[in-house]
C-alpha cells in the first residue's frame, strides 16, 4: 500500500465513487470516466493536481448549469454518506474546486452549495477567490456562517477568512486591513466547539503577522471573559511572543530580568549529521527575591542555500520560578528530513530565550 498522500486518489476510489456517480447521473459512463482520469499524465500528477484535475473532468459529466450542477453535487454527498463512503473526506477536496472552478459567476447557488458542501469536506480553500472578488458582499455572507448551527460552516466563517491561511492564496486586502472580518472572529470567540476556536485564534495570529497592535487590542478587549477566551488569545499571540514583541510579554507579565540567568548553557552534539539530533542542556536561576514567570524557549539559526542564517523560535516551557531556583532543562531537536524544511550542510546556530530575550548563542555544525 502506498504511502504517498496523492494515492487516496487510487483505482479503487475511482471505481466506488462511479458507482455513486451512476446512480445520480442518467446519462453516466464509467468507462470514459475512467479513461479520462487516468491519462497519460496521471503518475505525474501531484495531490491538488490529481484533485483539480478530478474537478475538471467531473464537469464533463455535470449538467452546463452550474445550478443544475450543483444540485447534482449536494445528491452525490448524500449518496456518499448513506454509504458510509470513508472515514475521512479528504478525498472530496475536488468538490470545492468544481464551485470555485465553474461557480465564480454564480455567487448565491456558490453560497449555497459551500454551506452544505463543507459539512462533508472543508471550503475553507475554495471560498478565498469569492472574498477577493465580491470583497464586502462575500465577508457579509461569512459572517451569516458565523451564527450557523454547524460548527463546519461557523469554522468556515473564520478558517476561509483568514489572511494568511497556509497553502492557499493569501487575501492581500485583509492583511492589510482585517477590520472587515474582526465581527466574524468576535461572533466566534465564545464558540462552544474548540475546533472553531483554534480557528479563530488561528486567524488572529495570521492577522498578528501584519498588525500586531490589532491583536493585542483584542486581546485586552477579551482578556477575562472566560478560560476558553484566554486560550484563543494565548495561541494568537504565539508568534507575537516568538517574536518577543515589547506589549505581548507586558500582557503576560513576562518580564525582562538580568536576574533570571541561564548557566551551564552545552550543546552536547557539536557535530550532528542530517537524520539525528541536536542535543543542548543548560540551568536556569532565579536570583530575584521573588517568583517570576518565565517563558523558555530556544532559537535555531539555520544555514540557508545563500549561506544566510534563518531563525526559528521553538517553545520549551512557560511557568513560575522560585526565589533562587534551579531548574535544568535537556532539550533534543530533531533533524530528520521533513517536506516542510531542506537542511544545508555547514555551521548553524542556537540560542536560549527567556522572556523574550536572548540569554546565550552557541555553534553547532551539521554534517
């Protein structure tokens, strides 16, 4: 069995959701369906290319009117769910792209169709080209999600809204104002699901990226209300405390001290190869006369294809530190080859943060 993600659109899959495609379409053929899937540069094909792909020669098949279309689509899910199709509806990604393919021009069925749509597979992609094309019109919509009784559709309101949203286009208007969806987010900040309020914290810390004075306003505006709030507020924020912005520590009460100290600071693998470990101890000591609240982290810099260097904040702990406490601390960082990151060969950098400040930096060559 493969390991590859893009193979969730294998043989099999195909050959089920034709059966589904055959009872809602009349005039259905598997055969060419099939043929026109798999063509001669399918193997090549990546994920989101096998899924626009999908998304295109499923319109072949679907009436020319996208209303007409979309009901199509709104029955084949039902099917599919009758069926109890698969545990997971990643898969079903294509059906978004076919309304953001084919619907651009048909706003109210597009609303329509994303609102029942992402209860079975996330819109959260397909719904930014509409927020960039109808602006106000499409963020009005969103907010009206916002009040739903799915949490799919109120995780949408926030998710498909946010200016930053990871592998997707960015909302180049709403970086650099996002006044227009702050309603959403705080219509969404008491959201009993915890999967829409990572969503909303997660839009807060996109909009942190851009203004920062934003986020930490609401911050202050929210602080209080409850334990879930402060925890929307804490994860939004995380960048601004990896950056170790000024008015973030201040609101955590993170202060800045020569008295907290780092001490006995080793890189324990000063040569490491790609593969394995980086591994660093130090102590930290309190000489305060009193307890104090310590964020710990560590930075890597890492050697990037221009021979720069690239920093990178890691979390460690965040708690309280005794009158002359020592507290140790044996950290591992992994350097296994991962999609998201390409190691460089050569010398790089790490440092110890506390508070926001930088206590210490040492060498450490990758091999």
């Amino acid at each position: 069995m493969s390991n590859l993600l893009k193979d969730i659109y294998s043989p099999s899959f195909y050959n089920k959701f034709s059966d589904v495609l055959n009872e809602v379409l009349p005039s259905f053929n598997r055969n060419n369906f099939l043929k026109l899937i798999f063509d001669k540069s399918w193997k090549n094909r990546e994920l989101k290319d096998r899924m626009k792909h999908t998304s295109i020669v499923l319109n072949q098949f679907l009436p020319a009117n996208f209303d007409h279309a979309a009901e199509n689509i709104i029955t084949m899910i039902t099917v599919l769910r009758q069926r109890k199709f698969l545990d997971s509806s990643l898969e079903f990604m294509f059906f978004p792209d076919y309304i953001e393919t084919f619907g651009r021009n048909h706003f109210d069925t597009s609303i329509k169709t994303f609102e029942f749509v992402t209860q079975f597979t996330s819109c959260e992609f397909a719904v930014r080209p509409f927020i960039i094309q109808y602006g106000d019109q499409m963020i009005k919509e969103m907010h009206a999600w916002s009040s739903h009784d799915s949490l799919h559709v109120r995780r949408l309101a926030s998710e498909g809204s946010r200016p930053r949203l990871p592998w997707a286009i960015a909302l180049p208007e709403l970086k650099k104002n996002p006044k227009p969806i702050l309603p959403i987010l705080e219509s969404l900040k008491t959201d009993p699901s915890e999967y829409v309020r990572r969503s909303v914290a997660n839009n807060l810390n996109d909009i942190s990226k851009d203004n920062p004075n934003t986020v930490l306003a609401i911050a202050k505006q929210w602080k209080g209300l409850g334990k879930e709030t402060d925890g929307i507020i804490k994860h939004a924020c995380r960048t601004l405390l990896k950056q170790g912005h000024a008015d973030i520590l201040k609101y955590y009460r993170l202060n800045v001290s020569d008295k907290i100290q780092v001490k006995d600071f080793k890189i324990i693998t000063p040569k490491l190869k790609i593969g394995s470990h980086l591994e660093f101890s130090f102590n930290l000591i309190n000489t305060e006369s009193k307890k104090q609240t310590v964020r710990v982290e560590f930075a890597i810099y890492y050697l990037r294809q221009n021979g720069q260097l690239s920093k990178k904040v890691f979390k460690i702990s965040e708690r309280e530190i005794k009158p002359n406490e020592k507290i140790f601390f044996n950290k591992k960082q992994s350097f296994k080859i991962i999609t998201t990151r390409k190691f460089y060969l050569g010398q790089q950098k790490l440092s110890i943060i506390i508070n926001g400040q930088e206590k210490t930096l040492g060498n450490f060559e990758l091999t």
